[in-house]
C-alpha cells in the first residue's frame, strides 16, 4: 500500500471563517483552533474547509470501507474499465501472494478481452490507484473510527497522511505544547 499527500489548500479560509464567528482578527484564529479541536461536532466544522488529496494505491477491500466516509470524499480511480485488458497481471498487482493458477486464469481471460469474466475473478487483494479529495473533518472522523482497526492498511494510511499534512493535531486532537523560551 502507498500513500502520498499531493496538496493540502484552505487553511487561511478555515481561519478567516472561523474568525468570523469569533468577531477576532483571523491571526488569534490558530489558538481558538487549538481549543475547539478537543470538543469535537460542530465545535469543529471549519476543518471542513481544509482539503487534501492523495494519491493512494491499495488493495479494493481497503476502498470499499473507505466508501463509509462516502459524504466528504471524492475519488478518481485507475479504471478497471478501460486498463484492466491493457496487460497480464503479476503478483505485483496484489497486496498478498495470489496462488499461480489464480493469475494464469485471469492471463487467459485477459488475453481473450473478456472484461466481464477478469472483473469477476479479481481477488479482493488486487492494488489499485486511486486519487482521493477529502477534508480535515473526514479525516479526523476515519482517524477516530479507524485507528485501531485491525486491518493493518489503516494505520499505514493514517500514519502517511498524519506525517504528510500541515496539521495534523486538527486530526488527532493532540494539542501541541510550545515552549516559549
């Protein structure tokens, strides 16, 4: 699995928004930030200005709980429809060893262009690229429900998403001490 943050926008917005609500200058928006992140629900519905994308391939039994965050995602796919018969498959199209006999059935089902039969044999462990939008308050809603899941791809995801954006204390609720010396 990879996962890669490709760019990060709407910080300042968030800020300027919320300080609208706030009636504050948007510079002291960081520290009242800060303390809303601990109270969580609507305390937080600026997060859903900042937006990230990432470029994520992984196994389609990932995708299809990732669908469960359905309202505040968009995803772009390598479509299956239109490169699935470009080539043969290889154990490097799947996140676990797939029993030889498994890819020379798909080979030949691919060799013969058909779509249909290639689709319906693909394991659930077969990788695929994904492009998925989404913002820090559904991100902060997956790290929450999904950290300690027992999928291991889950905190591959979240520690690669953690460590590539701007601010992720706004996702963990991990307020940050500063030293001021």
């Amino acid at each position: 699995m990879k996962v890669s943050v490709l760019n990060e926008a709407g910080y300042d917005e968030a800020m300027l928004g919320l300080s609208l609500s706030y009636s504050q200058p948007v510079e002291n928006m960081e520290d009242v930030a800060r303390k809303l992140i601990g109270k969580g629900g609507s305390h937080t519905k600026f997060l859903e200005s900042i937006v990230v994308w990432l470029d994520v391939t992984a196994p389609r039994y990932f995708y299809q709980q990732l669908s469960t965050y359905r309202v505040g995602i968009s995803v772009q796919s390598a479509s299956t429809m239109h490169t699935l018969l470009a080539r043969p498959v290889t154990q490097d199209d799947f996140c676990v060893p797939i029993p030889l006999g498994i890819i020379n059935t798909i080979n030949l089902r691919i060799r013969s262009k058909q779509l249909g039969a290639v689709k319906g044999l693909l394991p659930e462990g077969f990788l695929q690229r994904r492009i998925v939008c989404l913002n820090y308050k559904c991100l902060s809603n997956i790290y929450g429900q999904r950290i300690k899941h027992k999928l291991p791809e889950w905190q591959v995801f979240l520690g690669a998403v953690l460590e590539g954006i701007e601010h992720p204390e706004f996702i963990t609720g991990i307020k940050e001490v500063h030293n001021e010396e």
